[in-house]
C-alpha cells in the first residue's frame, strides 16, 4: 500500500501496474464504510488475465488507511479523488470502476468529462440517488439461507447486525467467508466521525446537474434483491450511456460481486473487450 497526500489528506492505495503494452489505467474505488479490499478481491480476479492494465485502488477519505482532514460532504470527498487522478494516472485512457457509493463517485467523474479522459466505466450496484428515502428499492428478500447460516444467526453465534446478516440474499458459507474477508475489515477500520460528516452533505453536485452523453463502452451490474440501492433507479442512466450494457442479476443483492461472481467476472471481461476494441478503433 502506499500513501499520496492530497491537500491535507493521506490518501492510501494499492497499485498494481500493468505490463510493457500498457492498455492505459484503471481507477477503482469502493463502497461507503468499506476499503479497497472490496475491490481488489472483486476485479484482480479478471485482471490476472489482463495483465496490460494498472490498476489503482484508492481508500477513499475517510475510509480504510486514508485520512479524512477537511472531509465534509460528497463534494470534497470528489475532490480529493480528482486531485489524486491528476497525481497518479499518467496520459494514456483510464476505466473507471465503482461499487455502490464508489459507482456514485464514478459518474460524477463521467459528468465531469472531458477533463478527466475517462474512456470506459464500470458501475456495480451503483448509487443513483444519493437520498436513500428517494431510491427506488424492493422489499428485503433471502432468496437462499443455507439452514447451518441460519441456525447460526438465529443462536447468535453470527451477529444478526453485521454486514452479512444485513446484506445477504444468498447467505452460505462461501458468500460469508468473502463477507468477512473483503468487506468487514474495511468496515472496521472506517472513520465514524467522517462518515457521519459525508453523510450529512451526501448529494454530489453533479446528481442536480442534466447527465452529459457518455460514448465509452460502459457496464451496469445490479442484483435483483438488492435492498440498498435497487435496480430500478439506474436505468435512467441508460439513455445518457449508449453504449451500455445493464445487467440485473436474480439470487443477488448489494453485494451481487460476490453472489454472483462468475456472471460478474464474464460481464466485466466482456466489458474490457468492448473497451479494449473502441481503444483500436
């Protein structure tokens, strides 16, 4: 991990850098409370066989390692994230992918276009509506409890409040081992006290602002049952992303990475492809 100071804010991330061709770089950044951890274990998966692009994993401010000094709202939260982009991504195209609060950021970053160059954008279960009480959203749902997971919450032996109780729509051993691997360390380590001052100006700027056409080759994963930030509200996005596939994924939640992880990994390869053939065109 290393560490980039932004104005006054320590700024934590992983890079992994690409090889000689060099496709260009790819910016990542994660949910709210979470760290780059959930990204990681996410995207390397596919870019073990796309070893062509550097990848940059950002700890947002406030999050993981990374400091939160002046952090007050979404906005600041953007700016840092800008700053950093100016700092660590050299010329070249840059892909830019966000889970949930993070794929918030990431559009706000496609409105912000030209300036940032982005070529290719990566949504998954993405924020749209910063508002929760505005948000579109279906009733809680388990699809599927594997009886020994729900033995365990029921007895207490698992905690009925933590992040795999809360989020599961799939909940067996597999999808609680990553669970407690890649989110809730993240979770663990996030700033309370800056969280509670992001959330009390949550909104970005961009969201009042009429959506600018974005041509890159993009991609929008969803789960069905995903109670947090739906489905429903990002199909909006669609008449501004032509070039977007959006996908809505059944047996998944918030955490559709992870529920669906082989369809996840074949929509973000197929993803690449896309962006890889409009970079030779």
């Amino acid at each position: 991990m290393a560490l980039l100071t932004v104005g006054d804010v320590d700024l934590h991330y992983v890079e992994y850098p690409g090889d000689s061709r060099g496709s260009g770089t790819v910016l990542l950044l994660h949910g709210f409370t979470c760290d780059h951890r959930m990204m990681t274990a996410a995207f390397e998966p596919v870019f073990e066989s796309r070893r062509d692009w550097s990848r940059i994993y950002l700890d947002l401010p406030g999050h993981g390692r990374s400091g939160s000094a002046g952090i007050d709202s979404t906005d600041a939260v953007f700016g840092v994230m800008a700053d950093a982009i100016a700092a660590l991504v050299p010329e070249g195209p840059l892909l830019v992918a966000g889970e949930s609060y993070g794929g918030y950021l990431a559009q706000g970053l496609v409105e912000d276009q030209p300036a940032t160059g982005v070529a290719g954008v990566c949504l998954v279960a993405p924020a749209v509506i910063a508002a929760h009480g505005r948000r579109v959203l279906p009733a809680r749902e388990i699809v599927f409890q594997d009886p020994e997971i729900a033995a365990a919450i029921q007895s207490g032996e698992l905690d009925p409040d933590s992040n795999f109780a809360q989020l599961a729509v799939a909940a067996d051993a597999r999808t609680l081992r990553r669970t407690t691997e890649e989110i809730d360390p993240g979770t663990a380590l996030a700033d309370a006290d800056a969280l509670a001052r992001i959330e009390s100006g949550y909104t970005g700027s961009w969201e009042a602002r009429p959506r600018p056409r974005f041509e890159g080759p993009s991609l929008m994963i969803a789960g069905r049952q995903d109670h947090i930030t739906g489905y429903a509200d990002q199909w909006a996005l669609v008449d501004t992303y032509p070039r977007m596939t959006y996908a809505v994924l059944d047996r998944a939640g918030h955490n559709v990475h992870i529920e669906q992880d082989v369809l996840f990994a074949a929509l973000v390869h197929e993803w690449l492809d896309r962006v890889e053939e409009s970079l030779r065109a």
